[in-house]
C-alpha cells in the first residue's frame, strides 16, 4: 500500500468516526427534545386538570368513567365545541 492510499485512509476513517459522533450527538438532541416536549405536555396536563378540579372541586371524587362521561356530557357537545371555537378564533385574531 502506498504512503497516500494509507493517509487517505486515515483520513476516510477520521472523517467515519466524526460522521459517527455527529449522528450521536443527533440522537441526543432528539432525545433531549422529546424529553422537553413531554415534560411540557405533562405540565400542561397537570395545570389544566388543577383549574378543572379548582373550579368544580366535585369532580375530585369522580371516577374516570364518572369523569369521562362528566366531560362527554358538560363540554364535548355542540354547545362546547361553539364555545371553543369562539375562543380558539379570538386567540388567533
């Protein structure tokens, strides 16, 4: 093997482990994204259910059926969906 094949390779070996390490450090940039976006979902979760809970403190004792159906009946119907998009349309505007 000639002295430049042998530095080419060197240099294509160097140029596969920082390939390498790039696709590592990609790997833990979305691992660290999804891990952000979760833990803000699940802030959100727990910050709307307490204002749920702080305004109808009755539904504290409810089970999750009693709960779903509770939601089924009180918001998810055609007089909530208006609501929502009433409100959904002032916020864009």
């Amino acid at each position: 093997m000639s002295k430049t094949t042998q530095i080419s390779n060197q240099k294509i070996t160097k140029l596969d482990q920082q390939i390498a390490q790039l696709n590592n450090r990609k790997k833990q940039e979305i691992q660290k994204m999804k891990t952000r976006v979760g833990k803000a979902r699940n802030h959100r979760l727990c910050k709307r259910h307490s204002l749920l809970e702080s305004l109808l403190p009755d539904t504290i004792n409810l089970t999750d059926e009693q709960y779903k159906a509770f939601l089924d009946k009180a918001v998810v119907n055609d007089y909530g969906r208006r609501v929502l998009a009433g409100i959904v349309a002032k916020g864009q505007a």
